[in-house]
C-alpha cells in the first residue's frame, strides 16, 4: 500500500513541537524513515559545534549495515561536508539533496574538474556509509545535519514523493535543532533573569530587616520556614513538586513585612507594647506592603501573601478579617511561620520562648489565630527537629 | 583472502565492522572479549588484530599484553573511545607494539585505509 507521506508528515510535525531535546527527535526521525520507507538503513550526522566535527549519532537499519551510535564521524573537511556547504544553494540537484543515480550521471556530464573531483571524493564517502542519498540540514548558512539513507529493501530508486519527504524532515530537523539551541540559551538568560529577581528581592528585604532592629534575620528565617511548611503540605496532599508555588513562597516570605518601609521607627523600635492608635498604624504595613508591591504583575499570587499573613484562622485578623478558607494559603503559611518566629526571639517587651514553648502556643492557636493544618505541619516538622 | 580479527564486546560493533570489511574481501571473524580472542588465534591466524580497548572482563590493554606472550609480530590495531593521553594507554601500547591506535568517533575512510593497507 503506497504510504501517504503529506499525512505521515502531519503527524510527525505535530509530535516534533512536542520534543525538546533534539537527539529523541532525530532518533523520531530515523525510525520513521526506516519504518515508513523501508531503507536498509538511516542515520544522521550531527554537527559538534566545539569540534566542528559531525558525528554519526543515530543509525538504525539492518544488522551489519547501521553504523553503532558514537562509533563513526567526519570531520569538518570530508568532501561529503565541503560538498553540501559549497552546494547549498542547490543549483546543481533540484531538491539540494546527493543522491547517488543523479549524481553520477552528472559525473558524465561536462563539469569543472574541481567539482568532479569533489563529487568524486563525496560519492566515494556515500559508498562507505552504504548510502545512496545523503539530504542536507541547514539553518541559514548553517549545516547542522545530514541524514544518511541506505538503499530501499525492495531494491527500487527513491519515488519524488518520498525524496520530498526526506526533505521536508530534513527541514523539520534543522529547524529542531535551531529550535532546541533556542530552548537552552533560554533557559540560561531566563536562569540568569530569576536569580537577579530572587537577589533584587533579598536585597529588598534586607532593607526592612535594616531598619526594624529586633527583627534582624527574621526574614530569612520566616521564608524558610515558611517553605519547609509549603513543601510538607504538598507532600501531605500528595500533590507534585509545585515549583510556581513554592517560588512563591519563597517571594512572599522574603517581602512580607516590606510594607515596614513605611511605618515610623519610634513605632517600630518602641521599647514596649503599642497603644491602640500605635497598633492601627502598624497593621498598615500589610496593605502598604501590598501598594509597594502591586506594580508587579507577576507577583499576584505572592502578594495574598504579603497582605493577609496578619489575618487570623477565626477572623479575628487584619487587614479584613477574612475567616478559615476564604485566607489564601500561602497567607496562612506565612501566618503561622512569621508567629512562631517572632515567638522564639526577645521583643522590646518580652524574652523569647523556647521552641518546645513555642510550639505549645502554636497548638493552643490552632483553630483560633492558626489554621489546623498549618498548625500539625510546623508540629510535625517540630517534632522530627527539622525546626 | 586476508584474516581479520574483530574483538569489541559491543555487538552492533562487531556486526558493522565484520560486515565492512568482507565487503572489502577480507576473511573476518569476531570475538567478544580478550578471552575468546585468544582462544580463536591459534586456530584462525589472521594477519591482523582490530582490539577494542575498554571491554568487559579482560580489557583491550591485557588481551595486547596476553598476546604478545604468544606472538611478538602479529599485527594489531587498537580501538578506543579515549583520548590517547587521559589514562597513559597510548604509551603502554607503543611498548608493546601496536601499529596504530584509532578513537572513537572514527572516520571509516581512515579505518578502511590503515586495516586495508596493513593487510595488504
């Protein structure tokens, strides 16, 4: 049965946008065309950047026919190589593409002696991989690759259609490979990007720790925490590795009490507890925080954070009073990490707790300032002295 | 028709290789390691030794060793995936005398022009 090849191309598009890495996709490739077309045998070189060397990676076919993965190479100086780069711009075989029929008849014909040669050198290349066509890759100026076919089980010359295939995929692989460097340089300058954010967020908060003097290393510790509790929860509710999640906890434990930045310092530093007037102002610095932060787009999600870690389990918090579920959960983290903080480290008015201390507190709050389960969370890490 | 001994522990490798060479009228035989090689050379003769270095059981380096205690002459090329100086084993294959030492990736042009040429 004659093998829709528009059809079997479709769908290899389609799975292509789906694959990273290029080495599954061109290993996709060379199975495909040995499968679909029958060829004795398939493989791809692929240009080594830093050896400017191309490597025969991938090859599948008949036993003693494809070449064992890593084992074979040529250089950047191989006739094959210098022929597809001086050739590119396929004025000599329509489709770009070295197929040994063609071009030994254009052997016959009247050429420079240079490009015989050439030609020579390349064919005399193509019989040692036992291939009868070679189909280039490029990208811009670029040779990136070149598929290395072995002759047709049933014996027969490659049909137009199926040529068109292999370069259509040919294409599809340059583009893969182009697209997968993409990918990695990407991801490195996106690397870079999020660690200057994380850095720029550190520095931010170190700004607050600078000027509220008991708080000194508080904010670390509260995102810490604050993440050691985000992590059990979802472990605990069985849920996979939530990295958007956790960043943004760990955002909004280093930027929760940036709103700080606005309160006075007498009230800040008062050596003792706050009267009602003191204490309306310093409640401000949930939703001051929230006005320093908002222009921020992407930190929607770590600002519920920032704004409700004062809120309480029972409603009887600020800066709204929201009550059990309607609290965000990455607020009730928060809550409970920034409280047992500031339990364990002397204040103006009062000494610190011991943590066992401390802990007893955390469960008398649950259900009231604390909710439940952020509660048992920080006792079981307590407990297992990961706190 | 010249003898040619393929000793790689890897299959695909043995396959391929065999496969080109008798292509090139080359009588070939394969061994999957330093012990069946040995066994086979008594019997078989060939003028030349293609030796993978890195094999399971007794290594490339070894088998060269074993080898000579049997033939001091025999032809033998070896086959490697390392560069020649991370681990000295170009040097010890000097002294035992080997006629060339080929890496992985290889260019088949080059590994038809050194087995052809020491088989002629």
């Amino acid at each position: 049965m004659a093998i829709d090849y528009k059809k079997e191309l479709e769908a290899a598009a389609k799975s292509m946008i789906l694959v990273h890495e290029p080495d599954v996709l061109i290993r996709m490739v060379v199975r495909m065309i040995v499968q679909k077309v029958e060829v004795k045998h398939a493989g791809i070189l692929l240009h080594q950047k830093e050896q400017d060397t191309y490597i025969l990676t991938v090859s599948r076919g008949t036993a003693g026919l494809k070449i064992p993965a890593g084992f074979a190479r040529i250089d950047a100086d191989n006739a094959l190589i210098l022929f597809f780069k001086e050739h590119k711009d396929k004025e000599l075989f329509d489709d770009g593409m070295l197929v040994l029929e063609e071009a030994k008849k254009l052997l016959e014909k009247d050429i420079s002696a240079q490009l015989k040669e050439l030609l020579e050198q390349a064919l005399y290349q193509m019989e040692i991989f036992e291939s009868v066509a070679c189909i280039p890759s490029y990208f811009r100026d670029e040779l990136l690759a070149i598929l290395i076919l072995g002759s047709k089980e049933n014996g027969e010359k490659f049909a137009q259609d199926e040529l068109d295939f292999f370069a259509a995929l040919a294409s599809d692989v340059a583009m893969a490979i182009r697209n997968a460097q993409l990918f990695t340089e990407l991801e490195l300058e996106l690397d870079k990007k999020q660690k200057l954010f994380i850095h720029t967020t550190i520095a931010l908060s170190a700004a607050i720790d600078a000027k509220d003097h008991y708080t000194r290393g508080h904010t670390a510790r509260v995102t810490n925490l604050s993440l050691e509790i985000a992590k059990r929860f979802l472990q605990k509710n069985k849920k996979e590795l939530d990295i958007k999640f956790l960043e943004d906890v760990n955002i909004a434990g280093l930027l929760h009490d940036i709103g700080k930045i606005g309160i006075p310092e007498s009230i800040l530093n008062k050596q003792g507890p706050l009267n009602e007037e003191e204490k309306k102002c310093m409640h401000e610095h949930t939703l001051i925080g929230v006005t320093i932060l908002q222009p921020i787009r992407e930190l929607d999600q770590a600002i519920l954070g920032v704004k409700y870690h004062h809120e309480r389990y029972d409603g009887a918090g600020y800066p709204e009073g929201l009550k059990g579920e309607q609290i965000p959960l990455i607020a009730l983290i928060i809550s409970a990490a920034d409280a047992f903080d500031a339990m364990i480290t002397d204040r103006p008015y009062r000494r610190a707790l011991s943590k066992k201390e401390a802990m007893e507190e955390i469960k008398r709050g649950s259900g009231g300032q604390f909710d439940p389960e952020v509660a048992s969370l920080l006792l079981e890490l307590y407990q297992e002295g990961r706190i | 028709m010249p003898k040619l001994l393929i000793v790689d522990d890897e299959l695909d490798v043995r396959e391929f290789a065999a496969n080109f060479f008798r292509k090139r009228k080359v009588e070939v035989t394969t061994a999957v390691g330093g012990e069946e090689a040995l066994s086979i050379l008594d019997n078989f003769k060939p003028e030349l030794v293609l030796l993978d270095i890195k094999m399971q059981g007794i290594n490339g380096i070894e088998t060269l060793k074993r080898i000579r205690e049997k033939d001091k002459d025999l032809k033998v090329i070896m086959v490697t995936g390392k560069k020649p100086d991370e681990d000295g084993s170009l040097n010890i294959c000097q002294q035992l005398g080997v006629l060339d030492y080929i890496h992985k990736p290889l260019e088949l042009a080059e590994l038809e022009r050194v087995v052809m040429g020491a088989l002629k």
